[in-house]
C-alpha cells in the first residue's frame, strides 16, 4: 500500500512541489512521453491505483451496479462509493471521464460501420472469406471494449 511519510513539510513547500509536478505533467507532449514518464514515475501499485480510479468512473458512466465494479475489478465498495460521487459531484474528472467514454462510443460506431461493411460476404463470391475473416476480427475488438 502506498504510504506518506510520517514528516510534515510546510504547506508552502507543498505547493511548490506539486505545482512542479503539474507543470512536469503538462508539458508532456504525446501518450508515448506520458506512458514512459508514469510507468518510471509510479510504482507498479501507483500505477494500477490509478488506473482502476478512472476505470471506475467509466463503469459508473456506462451506468453499471457499484458492486459489479466492486467485483470487476477487485476495490471496495467505499472506494466505488467515493468516485461514484466524485464524478457525479465533481467536475474535471467527470470530464475526463466522459472524454474517454465518448472516444470509446466513437471505435465502436466505427467498428459497426466496418462490421457493415464486411457483410459484403452474404452475396458470397470466390473472395467472400476475406470479408468473413475481417467481419470476425472486427467483432473481436468490439468484445475487447470495454
């Protein structure tokens, strides 16, 4: 479990320090840059922590039973709890959180027209597998969403 020292720094101090953090976060300038700055800078349970914080509110978005997320993926109800009224209360996370559910709605809308697409196989022909293979792979990813 992530810890904090037992020693205090002034609030001062506090507030340089996070706002060198924040600075250093905002001038990265791609997901490559941002993927190798936190797998270095977080521990792998800093990391994961993270991670299931936003997936969390992606689920609650998507409108699913806090227990089921609570079960999904290994938290505390009061840890489902809590972000649940965060994105519901909250503003930047919520809107983070309603960003990466949008570009999600957008690969599956994509991935339905392609699926529509590779449903060219039903007039059948000498090419028609291609079509069948790529339709099953599309159906894939769209499994893969969460």
């Amino acid at each position: 479990m992530t810890q904090i020292s037992k020693y205090k720094v002034s609030q001062n101090v506090t507030d340089q320090i996070q706002d060198f953090l924040f600075e250093t976060i905002s001038n990265l300038t791609n997901k490559k840059q941002v993927s190798d700055f936190l797998y270095e800078f977080l521990t792998p349970t800093e990391m994961i922590m993270f991670t299931k914080r936003l997936a969390i509110g992606y689920l609650i978005a998507k409108e699913y039973d806090q227990r089921e997320i609570s079960r999904t993926l290994k938290v505390s109800t009061t840890t489902v709890s809590t972000f649940s009224s965060i994105y519901k209360n909250g503003t930047s996370y919520k809107q983070m959180v309603d960003r990466i559910v949008s570009k999600m709605k957008n690969k599956e809308f994509l991935l339905d027209i392609a699926e529509g697409f590779t449903n060219i196989d039903a007039i059948g022909g000498a090419k028609s597998a291609g079509y069948f293979t790529s339709r099953n792979e599309i159906r894939k990813k769209k499994r893969n969403l969460l």
